[in-house]
C-alpha cells in the first residue's frame, strides 16, 4: 500500500516592509516624531501592496496596518499642534513654553 503525501505550502515570510514600518510606528512616539511617522506610513502602504500581489506566501499585514496607524496619528498630532501654534501668533497670544516672559 503506496501512501501519497501532498506537498507542504511554502512557509510564509513576514514582509520585512511590515517590520520597518512597524518600528517606525513605535519610534515616531519615543524619538523622531516627524520623520519615523512618514517612515512608517510609506512602508506601510508599501508592505501592504508587497502583501496583497504575494498570493500568501508573504505575511505582515497587521503589523504593516499597525505602523501605518501609529504613523497617521501622529502626523495628525503633529499637524493639530502646528494648528493651535500658528492660531495662538495670529491672535497674538503668547505661548508660555516658548519665548521669555518679562515679569
């Protein structure tokens, strides 16, 4: 009796684009606010893409999605603080962390 074995599917790799941009997510909150969130949006939606035409054989996409999240709210953090600066000069306020105060 002949037993026939189907092949194993190739193990799936973690898309190295995911893993940067994951890194990227956590490090725009602890070190390089700006620069290290575009990283890891860029990455992200290339990781993503990276994903999808890989038919399975590539994975990452939670962490690829979860560096594009940290990424996006930090830009929108970011963008909402240069907001409130910029309206706070136009109206002539002061900022009390910035600048020196004559007493």
């Amino acid at each position: 009796m002949d037993q026939q074995y189907s092949p194993l599917p190739p193990a799936q790799t973690t898309s190295t684009l995911a893993i940067v941009s994951l890194i990227s997510g956590i490090v725009s909150w602890v070190l390089i606010p700006f620069i290290a969130a575009v990283v890891a949006v860029i990455t992200g939606h290339m990781a993503k893409n990276e994903i999808k035409k890989s038919n399975g054989t590539i994975g990452g996409n939670g962490m690829a999605t979860a560096g594009m999240v940290l990424g996006y709210i930090q830009l929108g953090l970011g963008l909402c603080l240069c907001l409130v600066v910029v309206v706070m000069l136009l109206f002539g306020m002061t900022i009390p962390f910035i600048g020196n105060s004559i007493q």
